[in-house]
C-alpha cells in the first residue's frame, strides 16, 4: 500500500513539475511572438515590427517597407526578411565609415546614451568569439554571428541561417 501512495505522489509531482515547464515555455513563446497592439518592450516591438534589429524610423524608402505605419519611433516591415534586410545594408554602410569592429559597429547602433552599450558589446563579443576590438570584414559567413547575436540582443529572435541567406541574397 505504501510503495503505490509513493508511486502516485511521484508521477504527481512530475506532472506538477512537467504543467510549470510548460506554462514557462508558452510565456517565453507568447512573450517574443505575440503581436502587441500599442506598448511592450523593444523585444516585441522589433518582432511586431518585422524589424528584428530595431532599426529607428529614417527618410529611407527601404524596400519592404509598411506603407500604412504606427510606430512613429522605429521602422516597420512587410516581414522580418525585410527588416533584416534592412538591418544589413545598415550595418555594411556603418563598417564602410570605419565602424568595423564589434565595439565601434555596436557604439554607434546602440549609443550610450540609450542604451548599455558596454554590456550589450560584451554579449556579442561572447557570442561571436569576436574580440570587440577585432577588424572585420563585411562578408556573408563573418557577419552571420554578429547579426545573430545583435537579433537576439534586440528583439529576442533567435536568427536562423535561412531567414538570414534570404535576407543577405536580397541586399
């Protein structure tokens, strides 16, 4: 009778466990992907923008650009292949005034007068195996880690190889 009430309290106590896992999963999934109408934080703005580097709203027509747009403080995007996109051909006219190494590229994305921008290139010097210092080029398989960390940094999307070769293909 008692090793049956133990077994019943530990497949219990596994279900219990297995339920929190889950509801914690789901937030996580709800909290990144959901669409928000009006607020939320950068992370679920780039998402609900397409806009997974969260680009600031500019005078450029980007290809792929929202026509109708409510974020009057970030760019907006028809899908995240576009605001990738984006992203990039941002990011390579950065390095191309001199900005070429994670701690420059990173200053000048995130400056700190918005940002912590030290803590934000540690990350993506952690990610890469980059040092923050390190000269780089802008080619496809050295940016793929970089862009993939600085994703995950603003919108909390984990960049997969190929959203990113679409985007790279359509720069």
């Amino acid at each position: 009778m008692k090793k049956s009430v133990k077994k019943v309290g530990i497949v219990a106590f596994a279900a219990i466990l297995l339920s929190i896992v889950i509801v914690i999963i789901m937030a996580q999934f709800e909290r990144v992907y959901k669409k928000v109408e009006s607020y939320g934080s950068d992370a679920v703005r780039g998402m609900r923008n397409n806009n997974p580097l969260n680009l600031r709203r500019t005078g450029i027509n980007w290809k792929g650009e929202k026509k109708e747009v409510t974020d009057k403080e970030f760019e907006e995007f028809d899908s995240l292949m576009w605001g990738l996109r984006a992203g990039l051909r941002n990011m390579r006219t950065i390095m191309s005034r001199g900005h070429n190494t994670i701690g420059s590229l990173v200053s000048v994305w995130a400056p700190p007068s918005e940002n912590q921008t030290g803590k934000y290139i540690d990350y993506v010097v952690r990610e890469t195996g980059y040092s923050a210092s390190q000269r780089l080029e802008f080619e496809k398989e050295i940016m793929f880690p970089i862009v993939k960390a600085m994703c995950k940094m603003e919108s909390n999307l984990t960049l997969n190889e190929e959203l990113y070769e679409e985007a790279w293909a359509n720069i």
